[in-house]
C-alpha cells in the first residue's frame, strides 16, 4: 500500500522581487502602492542591511526570475555607496553596462531578470528612507520647525546618534506629535505625509521595472 505524502505544497517561487535592507523599508513602499492606488505584483524581501541586499540578489539571478529590485540607502555617501552596488553587480555579465552614476529616474537595466536599482532618497543625494520620507511632510508645517528646534538642543553628550543621522531624528520626533503617534508607514496611510514629486517618481519606477511588458 502506497503512502501518502502529506508534505504541503511547495509555494511558486516569486517571479518579481523586491529586495530592501529593513522592515520601515517593506512597509513604506507598500503604503506607498496602496495610496498611489497600485496593485502590489511583486514581492517584498526584508534582507536585514545593506551587505543582505547584494547577497541575495546575486543568489536570485540563479533562479528564473523576470524581474528584480535592490533598494538600498545612500547613506552619507552616495558615490560610494553606488559604486558598491557597480561592483557587485558587474560580476554578472548580464550587468556590466550600468551607468557611471546612479540615473535620478531610477535604473532600469535590460535583461532577464530586469534589474532595477533605486537608492534612497532621489538617486543622487546622499542620505536614507528617514530623508525620502521628510520630503513629504507638508510645508509649511508649523510643529516641523519645533522637531527641528528639539533635537538640535540635546546636549552632545546626550546624543545617541551621529551628525549624519539627525534628520531621522527629527523625521521620527514630528511622526510623534500626530494626532495617534505612528510609525512613518501607518503616516502615509493616515494622509500625516503627501505624495510628492520624488515618491511618485519612485512609484513610476516600480511600475517600470515590474510591469507586464517583460519579453
């Protein structure tokens, strides 16, 4: 008598990938396409860091994929950070005709799988998700100058954050003083934070890069 395999059903495996450093990441761009009115056809991969993301995205180009994103942060150095991605990527022969610099569009390169590369913010200044997310703050905002004021008096002794990291710190300090204090995420959703010119660029990219027209 035959047994029964009860071993469930391997799930597909996704054919558009999106991968991102952290969970703010995951749940912005998804608040993102819901407010921007996109259906999401694409799936999301928390990769925990910068090193995951181009890790995992060398391990996906073996799979049959047909399209996949690495968003990553710029941090305070956006020549560098780009020229990390370059020299990940480059290695597969598919690749090797990226740009010299990151295009403010967001890259799209031609292939299979389609590859796509955004760094936050804009492709072209240095910095991270806090400072994509500060652009849509409304203005003029009468508490963003407050948030300013807050968290440039901290004593330095008292700071637990870089130079470079103060503008998350004041992002984070006005997300505070909504009306139910929120993550930057559930902001867009609850209409705290606008569309702006730079995230519906973003918004244009995701659609480009996952789009139904792949051969």
């Amino acid at each position: 008598m035959a047994q029964r395999n009860n071993r469930p059903p391997r799930t597909p495996r996704p054919q558009r990938v999106l991968l991102v450093e952290g969970t703010d990441d995951e749940n912005v761009i998804r608040h993102l396409m819901e407010a921007g009115g996109s259906e999401l056809n694409f799936e999301i991969q928390e990769q925990k860091g910068f090193s995951g993301v181009l890790n995992a995205a060398r391990f996906h180009w073996l799979g049959n994929l047909l399209a996949i994103g690495i968003v990553v942060d710029a941090d305070d150095n956006i020549d560098r950070q780009w020229a990390n991605v370059s020299r990940s990527i480059a290695g597969d022969p598919i690749y090797r005709n990226l740009p010299d610099k990151p295009e403010t569009a967001g890259v799209i390169v031609p292939g299979l799988p389609r590859l796509g590369i955004w760094i936050w913010p804009d492709n072209k200044s240095s910095g991270e998700l806090e400072d994509f997310i500060f652009r849509m703050i409304p203005q003029p905002d009468p508490v963003w100058p407050r948030s300013e004021r807050y968290v440039d008096d901290i004593p330095e002794d008292a700071r637990r954050f870089p130079p470079h990291k103060a503008l998350r710190a004041k992002v984070h300090a006005w997300m505070a003083t909504r009306e139910r204090p929120r993550p930057m995420w559930a902001g867009i959703s609850a209409k705290d934070l606008v569309p702006d010119e730079n995230s519906r660029a973003f918004l244009d990219w995701l659609r480009r890069l996952f789009g139904d027209d792949i051969p």
